[in-house]
C-alpha cells in the first residue's frame, strides 16, 4: 500500500499537511490499532468526566443561584482574603 504523503500530489505541500497525511495514512492501515485507540479514547473522556465531577464541583451554585451573587461572593472573596 502506498502512502498519501510519498505521493506527487502531496509533495511540496506544507509541513502540516505532510504530518497530517502521515498519521492520516498510519491510522488507516491499522488493523487492531483502531480498536486500542478507540478504549484509549473512551478511556480518557470517562477519566476527565469523572475528575471534573469529583473534583471540580460547581461550588458557586451552592453559594448563589444569579449571576450577581456569584459575582459579589467572588469580590468578597478577593477583597477580604
């Protein structure tokens, strides 16, 4: 199989393009590689979900439920730390 970016059409095109081809024309002649990629992904959107969940609680509802309350809590904050 030949690749995209060995190909005249290719050629002289910009550095960007060329890596874009480049992982474009290893991820296609993949075979078990997708499926690992694929668990890799799910794997990292379940982890960040979860770690902003846990982590990140939206802590400025519990204090005020408008914007402005938010905001005057957030300058309270500052001013009188």
């Amino acid at each position: 199989m030949e690749s995209l970016a060995n190909t005249d059409e290719h050629r002289g095109t910009s550095w960007l393009q060329r890596v874009f081809y480049l992982y474009y024309d290893g991820f296609r002649g993949m075979t078990v590689g997708k499926t690992l990629w694929l668990i890799i992904g799910i794997k990292l959107v379940v982890f960040f979900v979860l770690i902003k969940w846990i982590f990140f609680p939206d802590f400025l509802n519990g204090v005020a439920s408008t914007d402005e309350g938010k905001a005057d809590y957030v300058r309270e904050q500052l001013i009188n730390r």
